[in-house]
C-alpha cells in the first residue's frame, strides 16, 4: 500500500504567498505599461494634430505673394499684416498664390459666367459655383488665421477669399464680423490652441531672441497698418506699393493642449502676481524640455526646475500676458510645445537682400 502525502498547511501558506507575490507584481507591472501606453497615445494624437496645424501654416505662408498692386481707392491690395485682436491676441492676414485653381470642384468652374458677383470664401461656395455666381479668382487668395473672439474657447479659425481686394476683402478686419458664434468667411480650423505666436525675420534681425537685433513681434508689408517699430512706418505708404517689404522667415510656436484628458496640478496655496515658486499637488509629467510653461487663468509662467511638487524659478507674464494673483484650486494647465520656422520665398524689402 502506497504512502500518499498531501501538502501541509504551511506549505499551501507558503504557496498563497507566493501566488500572492507574483500575482501583485504582474498587476504592477501591467499598470505600468498601461499607463506608458496611455502616455504615448496621447502624445502620438497630439504630434499629429500638431504636425497637421502646422503643415497647413506653412503651405499659405510659403506660397505668400508679394507683388504689390494698386486695388481699387488706389489702395494696396497685395499685402501681410501680423497685428493682435481686442483680446491681445495675434492675428496673421496675408495674400497667396491660388494652386491647382483649375483642377479643384469648385474654383474650375468660378468665372465661367458674365455677371457673377459672388466670392470663394466659405459660404455657400458649392452652391454658388454650381449656379455660376462665383467670380474668377484670378490665380489669388485671401488668408486669414485668428483666435476665437471668445477668449474661453480655444479655437482657432482660418478664413479664405477669392479674388483679393476689394470693399469685402476679409484682410480688413471690420468685414470679420460674428454671427451666431462664427466668424464670417471663416471655418473652425483647429481646437485645443493654448497658445499660438509668429515672430518675423525682418531687415535688422540678426537671431531668434527678443530685443534688439531680435525677431519682429509683428508685421504690416504696407508700413501704414501697424507700427513694427523700425521707423518706417508711414499712413501714406498705404498707397504706395513700391515700399511694401516682406519676411524673409516666419517662426511659428504652437501649443496644443493634450488630446485627451489629463490631469493638471491645482496650486495648493494662493500666490501673488511677484511669487517665483508655484506649489501643486500635482507635477508629474509636467514639462522639463526646451519649452517649460504652465498657464495659471490668462497668464503663462516659465519656470526653470522642478523639484517636488514645486516649480521653481518662475518667470511671471510671459508670452505678452500680465502677471496676476491667482487663489488656491487654480489649475496650472500645460501643453505639448511646436515650434518651426518658414522660409517665405516671395521675401521682399527695399533696404535688404532676402536670405
């Protein structure tokens, strides 16, 4: 007869251990990958919203025209201008070169017709083309980037017209009117935005920094619509295209807010508008790269470490905001940073040679 021994009681408690043990470990580590997988998710959806933003940026701004010509009123018609809106923020108008005018379903038609008197610019543009109501629009466009007037929404819209020029030309602001929550002759172009900036390369600069020999914060091509601050500007030269100068680079920073859902530190204690240190109970994934910011309400900060969960080193109303006080709860919201620069190959200027 056979001696069968089964497991003691402190062998099956050894065992649940051990059970017990790996089992705990295996959860760790599948939440861990869970959560590096969410991570680069989010950030793989960001970079191609990203990446698309930008690319449409630089389609318009490399096919910028710069052949100044009289318009009616013997105004300028042809020009770039990079001026703020009433919330501060930019706003970039400017004229390019139409490709691909005769192959596209809706501008191959535009002209065929005596008598039309209708323009390419987001309204009712199928409809009208079908009907031959759109006017020729002579190799030309009208583009417009601008924020939502609403500065709790983080849209940011691009507006189109063909032909340039004109009393309705979307290059005078007056004529980008709201109605309804829409910006006229303008489409949704992308959300998100946290923060969008241009910077010029003009006649006088010599790097990408602020200051003098620095970039342009912003443009006019006529020298007559905003004053870039290098003396040339003239009201005169509104009529005179033989002056209009344009940037040789565009520097674009974007900043996307992430495309899901995440979590953001709330401060823990109230600061005011001269604090340097900003106290979260939360910092993790908060960035530590070439772009670190946290926006606090309407203003952004540069902080230069992180340690805990503190930043320090914060640079107080950057990016043209105004250092405020903010209460304990605030969130301090971040985002992925893009930056890139375009060459404008129609650059212009009277007084320098493009590079």
């Amino acid at each position: 007869m056979r001696n069968e021994r089964g497991m003691t009681l402190l062998e099956l408690l050894v065992a649940m251990a051990v059970f017990v043990v790996l089992g705990s470990s295996l959860v760790v580590f599948l939440r861990v990958g869970i959560d590096t997988w969410r991570i680069g998710e989010i950030r793989r959806e960001t970079f191609e919203r990203g990446s698309a933003i930008l690319d449409q940026l630089e389609d318009d701004l490399r096919s910028v025209h710069s052949d100044a010509a009289h318009g009616k009123k013997n105004l300028v018609d042809v020009l770039m201008v990079c001026d703020y809106d009433e919330n501060d923020r930019q706003r970039l108008r400017f004229v390019r070169s139409l490709a691909g005018e005769t192959r596209h379903p809706i501008t191959r038609n535009a002209g065929t017709y005596s008598g039309a008197k209708m323009d390419l610019d987001f309204e009712n543009d199928a409809l009208e083309a079908e009907r031959g109501l759109l006017r020729a629009p002579g190799g030309l466009q009208e583009v417009v980037y601008l924020s939502d007037p609403d500065p709790a929404r983080d849209l940011l819209w691009r507006g189109i017209r063909s032909p340039v020029g004109g009393e309705r030309s979307i290059l005078d602001p007056a004529n980008l009117t709201v109605e309804n929550g829409r910006v006229r002759h303008c489409r949704p172009f992308a959300d998100g935005i946290l923060h969008l900036q241009y910077r010029f390369w003009g006649g006088r600069t010599s790097a990408w920094v602020d200051g003098e020999g620095g970039m342009v914060a912003g443009w006019d091509s006529t020298r007559a619509i905003y004053d870039m601050g290098d003396g040339g500007y003239r009201e005169e030269s509104r009529h005179d295209p033989r002056d209009d100068v344009f940037p040789s680079r565009v520097q674009i920073v974007l900043v996307l807010r992430p495309a899901r859902i995440q979590r953001f530190g709330k401060l823990t204690a109230a600061i005011d508008e001269s604090d340097t240190e900003l106290p979260l109970d939360l910092t993790q994934h908060y960035p530590e790269d070439a772009f670190p910011y946290v926006k606090l309400g309407d203003e952004w900060i540069r902080y230069e470490s992180i340690r805990g969960r503190r930043l320090l080193g914060c640079e107080r109303g950057v990016r043209g905001t105004t250092p405020t006080a903010h209460e304990v709860g605030t969130v301090a919201v971040f985002g992925q940073t893009f930056s890139r620069v375009v060459r404008i190959p129609a650059a212009r200027d009277t007084t320098w040679s493009p590079r």
